[in-house]
C-alpha cells in the first residue's frame, strides 16, 4: 500500500473512502497522472493495443490499492470506538466532550 489510511475517510454512505488531507488530493492526482499520462502518450504513438493494456494494468493496480486502504481506514475507525464500561470508574473522554457515569 503505497497511500496512508490517515488521509482518507469512510464516506456516511456505502463502502468509498474519500481524502480528507491534502497529502490524500495529491495521492489521488498522482494516481490520476499516473494512469493518464502513458495512457495518452501510446495512444498519440499510434500504439493503440499497449495503451489499452496499460490503462487495464493500472486500473486493475488502483483496485487493488483502494482495495486495501478501504479496509486500512475500516479497521483505523473500528480502533477508534469505544465503550462506556466498568473500566477506570466509568469515566470516558472524546475529543469535544468528558462523560463520566453516576451510580
């Protein structure tokens, strides 16, 4: 995995990710450049065949690399609930907000 889970997020609906870091935009543009540039650069040759196959190859390379940071940002958001519990007196702490539990 060439991207870092940190710069995407789960989108509220469906299983996307999207970035949400500026090192995530560039990522996805690198990608995009990546794909586009020796897809068009075989295609202005005249090596129609190749570039079709280089624009499948790198498809199929993006699948796999969203695959994969698809599931690194699940699992990164999964580590990142926690429960009310019995555990140091009841009292849990988010970033915005201090609860603590009254018997």
């Amino acid at each position: 995995m060439l991207g870092n889970a940190k710069w995407f997020a789960e989108k509220q609906m469906g299983k996307q990710i999207s970035p949400v870091t500026w090192q995530g935009w560039a990522y996805v543009l690198a990608w995009g450049g990546a794909m586009a540039g020796p897809f068009v650069a075989l295609l202005a040759r005249g090596q129609n065949p190749e570039a079709f196959l280089w624009l499948t190859a790198s498809a199929a390379a993006l699948w796999r690399e969203t695959k994969t940071l698809r599931t690194a940002v699940r699992r990164r958001s999964e580590a990142e609930l926690f429960y009310i519990g019995d555990d140091e007196a009841s009292r849990i702490a988010t970033e915005n907000y201090d609860f603590s539990l009254k018997a």
